[in-house]
C-alpha cells in the first residue's frame, strides 16, 4: 500500500505549534483552576469557618464567665484558695521550735535552774531567767552562752550561735543566786532547711565577772 503526504513540511509544523499550544494553555488553565479553588477554600475558611469558631468560643468564655461570676462568694472561695497554696512554702520557711528543748539541755549546766524563758523569733531573741547555787555558776552559764558555736552539716565553718549575751539582772542571798539574761541568738538555730550540731564548752568560765569578780563585792545584790 502506498502513502503520500500531501501536507507540506511547513503545514506539519505548525499544526504540531498549535498542538502544543493547546496544550500548553489547557495546562495553564487547569493549574490556575487549581490555585483559583485552593485560594478560594482558603478565603472561605479564614472568613467564614474562622470567624464562627472564634464566635462560638467567644460565646463559650462568655457563658463560663458568667457561671463562674454567679458563685458565691466567689472572692471569699479564690483567697481560702491562695492561702492553702501557700502553707507548703510557709511550713517550709517556720522555725523549728522544738529545737530549743535540746539546745537547752545541751548549754544549761546541771546546777542552774530555768524558771521563765521568752522567746522572739521575728527579732530573734531569747530571754532567760531563774536560780543557781551560786553566782558562779550563773557565770558558767554566761559564758556557756557565749563560746557556743554550731555548725551546719556539710560545712566545716563554725559560727557563734549566740552573738550577744548580757546579764541584765541578778541578785544572791545565802543559799542561792538568781539572774536573768537577755540573749540574742543566730536564726539559723531554727532554720528548718537546715540541719546543724552545737558545739557546747565545758567548764569554761572566763567572764570578768568571774576572773575579777566585782559582783561578789558588796551586798551581792546587783542588775
């Protein structure tokens, strides 16, 4: 069987240019169809799917405000609240109280006698008073007081748990001697993020009190 091409060269050719341009616009058309349809679904969401979520969410913060402003005593309810929130950290920061029963034991010599004690933990103060045998002893005492030092577990630096220790009044008569001291004492002895071991003196007694002992001049009376 025999063929003849009664198209010229140039007839081919440029019916091949129009075919690829056909296709190349009906590819065109179908890309910007595509961007056409993803920027409309995208205006449709922002604009109309969007706006109503926020409308409905605006309108839920609404309804759980309103709920909430009917309890009552609502101000009462959300300050109880604060406050329990707050009892760890001040469990944490209180003194530890008990800690003066063994502190006590520890620096009071065994022929001195406590009557009354006082003690300030917001000026971190103590004050003692009572009887002893003898103004002797009431010195042993002082100076107890005075050459205490405590260290804190972990650490090797001794520190004066006492820093100030006055007599501000004693009196004797002969069969004892009674005195009240004014003591001023570290906080970290009551620190309860801390643990510490005093360091007591034994038979120390080295006041001026005792060494020079002006106060066994006189009558024996004395503040």
């Amino acid at each position: 069987m025999i063929q003849f091409n009664l198209l010229p060269d140039i007839k081919l050719t440029f019916v091949k240019a129009q075919r690829a341009k056909r296709r190349t616009i009906s590819i065109a058309f179908i890309v910007t169809a595509c961007v056409v349809g993803l920027f409309l679904m995208m205006l449709f969401y922002v604009q109309v799917i969007q706006k109503r979520q926020l409308s409905n969410l605006d309108k839920d913060i609404k309804q759980s405000s309103d709920t909430i402003a009917e309890v009552k005593d609502l101000d009462k309810v959300l300050t109880v609240q604060n406050q329990l929130n707050s009892l760890a950290d001040l469990h944490q920061s209180k003194p530890v109280a008990t800690r003066l029963y063994d502190y006590l034991n520890q620096i009071t010599p065994a022929k001195v006698n406590l009557s009354t004690l006082s003690l300030d933990f917001g000026a971190t103060t103590l004050t003692i008073s009572g009887t002893a045998d003898s103004l002797q002893t009431i010195n042993q005492l002082a100076d107890t007081l005075k050459f205490t030092t405590y260290k804190i577990e972990g650490s090797q630096e001794g520190k004066n748990a006492f820093p100030s220790v006055v007599l501000s009044n004693f009196s004797r008569d002969e069969k004892s001697a009674s005195y009240e001291f004014s003591i001023t004492y570290d906080p970290a002895l009551f620190d309860s993020t801390s643990k510490l071991n005093l360091s007591v003196p034994q038979q120390q007694i080295t006041s001026r009190s005792y060494t020079e002992q002006p106060i066994f001049n006189g009558s024996g009376e004395g503040n």
